[in-house]
C-alpha cells in the first residue's frame, strides 16, 4: 500500500459490491473522502503510515490484491474512533473486519489469529483450565470454572476445516 | 437486584484481583451474581477471522443466559461489546437470527430476542445507580487522584452501547472515582485506546499507543490509572515494563481496577479486593487503607 499511484487497470469493480454484500459491509459506498476517518483514528496518529480512508478509496477502486494482501488491513485496533465520527455513517471499523475474513478466504491469515480457533475448540476458552487455575480461584474464594468443549467443536468444525483446507491448498501451491 | 455473570476468557485467569473486586462490590450493593457454568468464549476473537462464527459463539452465550431471565453483566470490554452487538444484530434481523438459531440447534439450544448485556461498570451506573452507590460509602479516599481509562468497547460502537454516555468526552467513570471521594483527574488521553487490539500483529505500535497514554497519566502524577478492561489492563500493566524500557522512559504508572478503588470506599480491605495481585502497585495506597 505503500504505492503513491493506483493502476486502475488491474481495477476489479466487483470487490465492492461484494464487501457491501457482507453485514457491516454496506456503508462503505456513502464515503465522500472527508477524512474524518483518519484525523480520528488513534492507530494513525502512533502510525501515520495507516490511514482508514486511503484503505476505503482502494476497496472502491478495486484494488483487490493490494488491499487484501495489504498488512494495514490488520491495524485496525477496532477503537471504534472513526465509526463515531463519520459524518455518512460509513462503519469502518465494521468494513475492517469484513475485509479481513475475505483476506482469511483468500488465503492471507496471521497465525496468530487461526492458532486461536484450535485453541477455542480445544478448551471453549483462549485459556486452558486446570487444577493449578481452579486451585488459585479456590484460594480467594472465588468459584471453579470449568471447560465446556463439546460445543465448540461443533460449532468451530466448519471453520477450522476451512482453514486448514486453505493452508492445504497454500502448501500445494 | 440479580444479574448473571459472564467470566469470560481472560479475567478469571489473569485478573483474579479485578473479580475478586467485583464480587465485592457486588455484594456489599446487594447485587447478586449468578454463576452460570456453560459460558464460553464470547466469540471476540473470531471476528477478524470470521464474523459469523463470532456471532455464532456469542449467540450460545446469549441463549444459555436466556434461560435465566436475567440480565447479563460482564467485567470484560470485549466480551460487553462483542455479545451486545451480537444480541443487537439478532434482535434486529430476522434472516440473521434464524440462520444463527438453525446452527444453536445442534447444540439444544435457541435464541430468543430481548437479552440484555451490560459491561459491569455501566450495570452500576444505569441500574445499580449512583445515589444507590453512594449512600453505601463508609469512608472517603478524599487527597487520592486517579485518571479515569475508558477503553473503547465499553461506549462503542454507540449504536449499540445506547448513548448512556458520550463515546467522545465520557463521565461516567469520572463520577463513579468521585463518589469515593477521590478527585478523577482529566489528563486528556482517558477515552484513549489501548492498543491491546494490536499486540498480536504490531508489538511496537501497540506499545506506542500505550506509551501515549500512560505518558499522560504520568505527567499529571496520578495515584494510580483506573481501568476496566483486562485487555487494557495486559498493555497498561501487563506491557508498562516493557514500554519504559523500550522508550528508555522512567514510567510508572500505578494500576487499578475500578471495583478495587470502590471497594475501598465500601470499607473492604486492600488484601479482601486482591491488591496483592496488582502488579505495578501502589503502596501508600494500600497502607492507607490497610
């Protein structure tokens, strides 16, 4: 993203219909390029190199590759500063998300992030629970937890398939 | 006055002090919590991942709580905004909430819409009420200064948070500091983020956005920095170190929880709130009320 110059022919017009389709993601086309975003966003003012309405004029140009591929998309810290101020109710926090998961369909994910899911169907939790957990909640009085699995492995079953059918398919490649 | 309790993830694993805090709170404002052991992850860290699985887990959540009646009340920003913006968007759609309840099918389990979620601080302020609060202060923290951190899921999205205070200059928690008594200092930077959304991907800019904000409760040299989140607290607390360190910067920030600083005020001791368990601390404090 650090190209100055857009090269509208590598131009797909269909990534913004398709980041509209998704929930969170149909506010995008009211951007008129104000900027508020930006002079809001926290992430910005520590990074300047990041910059929300740069990202939504690239998705609106369809520069698919370059902003999926794109490590901004993941600086997102999700402050919710540039929703609050937007003055066309674009929900840029939302649209970070969504184009964060089509960047994990195509392919783009931080380990960091998928190692969580094995991590939720293991336990139901980001924390594993033990005695050693238990025996230090009981020691100030405080109740045991416990680790209800079975539902996430039924419902993370989609997901971690999929995931692990796109690292398949990365290793192939 | 009930409400069901949402551990969450991180704070009854890294934060006992916070829930330690929190119980008593509760109790000495006749709030009971009620434990429910099915809970599971509310589905936060999915969402980058993909949303409908985040909403999906959520959704679990909101149903099991559903059985109870009660409203849900959490110590967790991320777990308060991510199960409200879940219980919103299944109030509010239909498709959605059907599609969500055919998949909470496998599991014996269904949806059904008006679940009410609240972060823990805002259930004080909204239900519990101040004049309620305060009328319970047996002794006053009066001469003790703290600067108020917000966070940012506690008040936003504001769609869904509901407008019960202003995302943009907030007072809540200013308020609920001075009901014990204490002064809230505005250091400017109290509805800053954290950055802890970050950590994972971008250290050194998760830091940055730390370091801003304990640099400004660091200048005003406050008794401590005032938190409500355990997000917040992994970077404010859990990073500060690391953040002097690599700024090769003198910081030392003190950090609370709210229901610590409360706690006091209701007349529990610093050992029954779990200061112990804070990690940059400050003593007077603790020796003062000890």
């Amino acid at each position: 993203m650090a190209e100055a110059v857009i090269d509208l022919s590598r131009a797909d017009l269909g990534l913004a219909e398709e980041v509209a389709a998704r929930p969170g993601g149909a506010s995008l086309r009211a951007c008129f390029t104000c900027g508020a975003c930006t002079a809001a966003c926290q992430v910005h003012r520590q990074g300047p190199d990041y910059d929300p309405r740069r990202i939504i004029r690239l998705v609106l140009l369809g520069q698919r590759e370059e902003v999926l591929s794109s490590p901004f998309i993941w600086q997102c810290a999700t402050c919710y500063s540039c929703q609050e101020i937007c003055p066309m109710g674009v929900r840029f926090a939302d649209l970070s998300f969504v184009l964060k998961n089509l960047a994990v369909e195509e392919g783009y994910s931080p380990p960091s992030l998928t190692a969580q899911v094995e991590l939720l169907r293991g336990h139901g939790r980001l924390y594993e629970i033990t005695d050693f957990e238990n025996q230090k909640r009981t020691d100030l009085g405080l109740p045991e937890i416990r680790e209800k699995a079975a539902d996430f492995q039924v419902m993370l079953a989609d997901l971690s398939g999929r995931l692990a059918g796109r690292a398949e398919a990365e290793s192939e490649a | 006055m009930k409400a069901l309790f949402f551990p969450g993830c991180t704070v009854p694993v890294r934060n006992l002090n916070y829930e330690l805090a929190a119980r008593k709170v509760a109790q000495a404002l006749d709030l009971e919590l009620v434990d429910e052991p099915g809970f599971g992850c509310c589905g936060f860290p999915l969402r980058s991942l993909a949303v409908a699985d985040s909403l999906l887990l959520a959704a679990r959540n909101l149903a099991l709580a559903g059985a109870s009646g009660l409203p849900l009340v959490t110590l967790c920003s991320a777990c308060a905004g991510t199960l409200a913006e879940a219980a919103h968007s299944l109030d509010h759609d239909e498709a959605v909430r059907d599609q969500v309840n055919e998949q909470l099918a496998q599991l014996g389990l269904s949806y059904t819409p008006g679940q009410r979620v609240f972060h823990f601080i805002r259930f004080l302020v909204t239900e519990v009420g101040l004049d309620r609060i305060e009328a319970k202060v047996v002794r006053s923290l009066k001469g003790w200064r703290f600067s108020p951190h917000y966070g940012c899921h506690y008040l936003k999205p504001s769609q869904v948070s509901g407008g019960f205070d202003d995302p943009h200059r907030p007072v809540t928690l200013k308020r609920l500091i001075e009901i014990t008594g204490a002064e809230s200092i505005d250091d400017g930077r109290t509805a800053d983020c954290c950055g802890g959304g970050l950590l994972g991907l971008n250290e050194e800019l998760a830091n940055k956005m730390s370091l801003s904000r304990l640099k400004a409760a660091g200048d005003r040299e406050v008794d401590g920095l005032v938190l409500i989140c355990p997000f917040c607290n992994v970077m404010l607390e859990g990073q500060q170190k690391k953040i002097g360190k690599q700024f090769d910067l003198p910081i030392k920030v003190p950090i609370f929880f709210y229901p610590q600083i409360l706690g006091l005020a209701l007349g529990y001791s610093p050992d029954e709130l779990g200061f112990k368990l804070n990690r940059v601390k400050n003593k007077e404090l603790a020796e003062a009320f000890g």
